[in-house]
C-alpha cells in the first residue's frame, strides 16, 4: 500500500516536472535557493559528517542564503564519503526498508557504494521519461539497451506494451548486437559511445538507415565529435548524449538542439580551478556537483572528478536550464606533458578514431609520462602501418616530448559495467 501511495504521489508531480526547464531564470533561481537551503538544513541536522564540517567552520545552515554561498562550504571528495561511509555519510534517520544500495562501476580505480531511497530514484525515473519525451520518445516506442545487465527497474506499464525496453548483451560482438537489432527493430537505441562507434564502422550504412531509428542515446563514456558525426551518418538520426552518474542520476541532457543542459531541477554545477576558486564561464575546470533530492545521502558540492565548460549563452530551444558547454572528460583522462601543459582527451581520441583500419584502441600516460597505445586493428589492416601513423601524429601532438610505444592486442579489458576509457593517465593532473 506505501508502494502504491509513492507511485501515485510522484505521477503527481510530473506536471511539475514537465514545467521545470520551461520557468524563467528568476523562477528557477528561487526554485534552486530553496531546495539547496532544504538540503543544507536537512544535511546539517541528521548527517553526522555534515554537522561536523559546518561546526568545524563555524557555519550553521542560515548562513546558506543563496547560490552564491555555496562556496562557504568545502568541497566533498569521494575520499571522504569512503572515509566516513555509513555511519557519519549517510541520514542518521534512514529507513532501510525503503532504500537500496548500488556500487558505481569503479572507472576511476576506486568503487563507491551509494545509496539511494525509492522516492528519490522514482524522481529520477520521470526526470529520465522527460528527457526522452523531449527528443521524440513516445510510450509506445521500443528502446534496446546495449549493456552488460539487464535495466534493474520495471514498471506495471511494461506488462501492458508501453514503456518496452529489451536488453542486448554487451559481451556480443558487434556483428551479434546488430542481427539482434534488426531482428527487434527498436524505435532508439541507448549504449556507450565506444559500442555505438564499433558498430557504426561494422554494419553496412544503406541497411542501418533502413532501421529508421527515431535517435540513439550514448552516456557513462566520452563522446567525442568525431564519434558522434560517424554514428549520425551510419544510423541516419541524431545522437543525443547523457551526462549522468549512480550517486544521483541526471546531471545534464542534451535538447533537440544537442546543447547538453544542466539538471537544474536536480543539480547545482560549478566549475573549479585547482585552487577551488570558480572559474568564469567558457573556461575549463573541476565540475562540483550539489544534489538538490537525495536526502538519505546527500551530497552537497561533490567533485565527481570530470572537468568540464559552463556557459552563459542560452540555448535556442528556449530552456533556461543553464549549458554545460562540453564536459571535457575525466580529470585522469588528461595527458600531462612534462611541462605541465595538459592535452585533453578529445583531442588525443581524435588522432587514432579517424585511422580507417584502427578497430578499438586505448591511450595509457605511465608514471614516467610516456604513452602506451594499445590498437586492436581490422583483420586486414597492416599493422606496422598503423603503428607508424599512430607513433607520428601523438609525437606531433605532444610535440616530442614524451615516449610513445604503439602495441597491438586481441582484447581490451573494460570495467565491471563494460565501459570503456579511451585515454588513462597515471600522471596526476593539475587542473
């Protein structure tokens, strides 16, 4: 019966749901204000680890006013949610029953346990029903999902015909994942970008167009332009990317206009540079994250570890949801020279994703800076070719100041969801 009651109260809020992108941005300023002070008080009063830091500062949660006093606060790394997890990170007054506890994939070494409670997770479920409405998704259209496990939530509706998502297994070649797709013919598709290219340069382009695919999701990896142009040609449809996270659900969507928005409804974003002081908006820095609507853990200016662009200029779509102008990978994607000048991911993906005979590859900087690529080729490509090509454009790049070594490999380990990180670097960024 409390199952039935929280459904029912939450279908009730998709009015304003619907609305939120659509308010005016003195609308929206109030909207976020208030949610952050209902946040700050509720952190304050039952997480131990939250009571602590404002004490420590000599803070109490009235002296959170507005955005702009966000930064009274320190910023929380996941270093400190393992240090203080459960007991001192979490509500002192959370009902288990009505929670459940996920791991996030570990991509960046270290895995995170999060917890989430039933009612913010069915909020995050209509924030994702928004965003696929807003792109053409309609109730009755079949999505497949490409991953390593079946989606972990269904509803009532999908054992009447709506709301349908079929599973594909990531562990398929891309050869198997396609016969699947034809076989199912979806309306969309949702898979990581590293699934979506392989298959672009696998399937023959006059038979994907014949899918008539309404659009394709990519999300958890990074989506680079060149990809993106690839996947759009083959597919003939729009890749629309999703930036979102386990700890809690959106942080940006793109709009029909492919301008990926800040959450705003959900999410605060800032952006820091390494001496935590903001930067202005169309320069690069340490994306920090305040969830507005997990209470059973909440997370208040969490840096997640990516590194990303904020803009001032409105899209033409007419949200007010501010724009996140590019999110430019993880701060441990970056390629530190031994100047200290960093090379962003993007531009280091780009010099090998455009090689025809390259198949799947991965860029790894060592401790000493050097730089290992790893290259599964096509079954006829010459590999000694693709090695100098490789070996040529990374030392232009890197303007010769690092070794690079060019190895081919039959396999390339992925994490425990199956993504897949084009560019590592084990030389800690300053960013």
């Amino acid at each position: 019966m409390k199952a039935h009651f929280s459904y029912l109260y939450h279908l009730l809020q998709w009015p304003s749901i619907r609305r939120n992108p659509w308010k005016t941005e003195s609308e929206l300023i109030r909207f976020q204000t208030e949610a952050l002070k209902r946040i700050v008080n509720h952190a304050y009063a039952v997480v131990p680890y939250y009571r602590r830091v404002f004490d420590e500062k000599g803070l109490k949660p009235h002296h959170i006013e507005s955005l702009a006093d966000l930064d009274l606060l320190p910023v929380l790394t996941k270093d400190d949610i393992r240090e203080n997890y459960p007991n001192r990170i979490l509500s002192s007054i959370i009902d288990w029953d009505t929670c459940s506890s996920r791991m996030t994939s570990g991509s960046s070494g270290k895995k995170l346990e999060v917890v989430l409670d039933h009612n913010v997770a069915s909020l995050y479920r209509l924030m994702q029903y928004r965003q696929l409405l807003d792109i053409g998704y309609r109730p009755w259209d079949t999505i497949a999902y490409i991953r390593f496990s079946p989606p972990v939530t269904n509803i009532f509706l999908q054992k009447v015909n709506l709301l349908r998502r079929v599973y594909i297994s990531l562990e398929c070649k891309p050869e198997q994942q396609l016969q699947e797709i034809f076989r199912i013919k979806p309306q969309a598709l949702n898979a990581y970008p590293s699934v979506l290219y392989l298959m672009a340069k696998t399937v023959n382009r006059d038979e994907a167009k014949k899918l008539r695919l309404k659009f394709i999701l990519s999300n958890s990896e990074l989506l680079t332009d060149y990809a993106r142009q690839v996947i759009q040609d083959v597919f003939g449809c729009k890749v629309y990317d999703d930036y979102s996270c386990l700890e809690f659900s959106a942080i940006g969507f793109e709009c029909k206009m492919q301008n990926l928005h800040v959450a705003a409804d959900n999410v605060i974003v800032e952006t820091l540079d390494s001496e935590g002081n903001q930067v202005p908006p169309g320069e690069q820095g340490r994306i920090i994250v305040t969830a507005l609507n997990n209470f059973s853990m909440p997370y208040l200016r969490y840096e997640i570890g990516d590194i990303g662009v904020l803009s001032d200029k409105k899209c033409s779509c007419g949200r007010q949801f501010p724009v996140l102008q590019s999110v430019r990978g993880r701060s441990d994607d970056f390629v530190a020279m031994p100047s200290g000048q960093l090379v962003d991911p993007q531009t280091v993906v780009f010099q090998i994703e455009i090689i025809p005979e390259v198949k799947e590859f991965r860029v790894l900087q060592r401790e000493d800076h050097g730089i290992t690529v790893s290259i599964i080729p096509k079954d006829d490509a010459d590999f000694d070719l693709i090695r100098s090509e490789v070996a040529q454009k990374l030392q232009r790049l890197f303007d010769h100041s690092v070794n690079v070594e060019v190895r081919e490999v039959a396999t390339l380990e992925r994490g425990s969801t199956g993504k897949h990180r084009s560019v590592i670097s084990r030389v800690a960024p300053r960013v």
